[in-house]
C-alpha cells in the first residue's frame, strides 16, 4: 500500500467568517498519481485528494469522472477520510466500468463528517487486478467550518461605562 500526497488540493476556505458552506474539488488523474507513486497503482493504494482543515465539517463529497478510465480491470474505489472512515462518501464505485460524466453514488452508511484535526479526503483503490492507467476524477467536497468563532460581542470601553 503506499500513499500519494502530492496531487492534494491545499486547504481553503477556513477564513470564511459568515460560516457559508462552500465547494472544493481537485481532479485526480490516474495516469499523474502512478508518476508521483513511482510505479504502477495497485490495491490498497490511498489518494490524498482534498486537505480538510480541522474544524470543518465535511457535509458531502463524491467523485464524477472526467475522463473515460483505460488499461485496468476490476478497479473499484472508494471515498473517505482515511484513518476515520475510508469510505464514508463513495463505497464499491466501479471505476473501469464507468465513462466521462458518471457520478459514484454515496455509500448506503454516508453521513457527515466532523474533523478534530486537519485531514485529507482520500481516494481509496479498494480492489483492482490491474488498475487502470489512464482515467480522471473530480473529487469534489461540500465544506463548513465549525471551529470556534472566537469573540463575538464587542468591547467596552471604560469611557463607555456609566458612572
């Protein structure tokens, strides 16, 4: 099993002050993630796809593919926050089977995800007996921070007190 860390999307978003929801995405390609691992992908292999910073809520996230998967067989995949639940959002998605514009479905146990500490979304090769060389998807993310806001009432000034 080895872990590709540099096709990540860096962290965005945490200076939101009005606690908007927001998207993020980072199209992966399978092709590029094989060049960073320094050989051939295999099962058990993990994606790191979106960082999370800690704090946020990870409402929803999902995979659609952008470009038709070539050169593999039997490779499924999964999407999650590795160590937590690593396939929370995507469970089982047949990747050699799907085409361009085909969205994964979210896993049947799907809920949101709330993170103490800073994470990645991680695209999971489940299973594969050849995983393929070519092929891209967009992982995409539904995000909130939740961290503490901080001072929210302004302050008194000793010349504003009453005598």
């Amino acid at each position: 099993m080895a872990t590709v860390t540099t096709l990540a999307r860096a962290v965005g978003g945490a200076s939101n002050p009005g606690r908007k929801i927001y998207l993020v995405e980072k199209e992966i390609d399978l092709a590029a993630a094989a060049t960073a691992k320094g050989s051939a992908l295999a099962a058990a292999d993990v994606i790191q796809a979106i960082s999370v910073g800690a704090g946020t809520m990870v409402i929803n996230a999902g995979m659609e593919v952008t470009a038709t998967p070539a050169g593999g067989t039997g490779t499924v995949l999964d999407l999650g926050v590795t160590g937590v639940d690593a396939d929370v959002f995507v469970d089982g998605f047949a990747f050699d089977s799907a085409t361009a514009g085909d969205y994964a479905q979210n896993a049947a146990a799907f809920q949101p995800i709330v993170l103490g500490a800073a994470d990645t979304i991680d695209v999971l090769i489940q299973a594969a007996t050849t995983v393929s060389t070519s092929g891209k998807v967009r992982v995409w993310a539904v995000l909130m921070s939740v961290g503490e806001v901080g001072e929210t009432e302004g302050a008194v000034a000793t010349r504003d007190q009453l005598a």
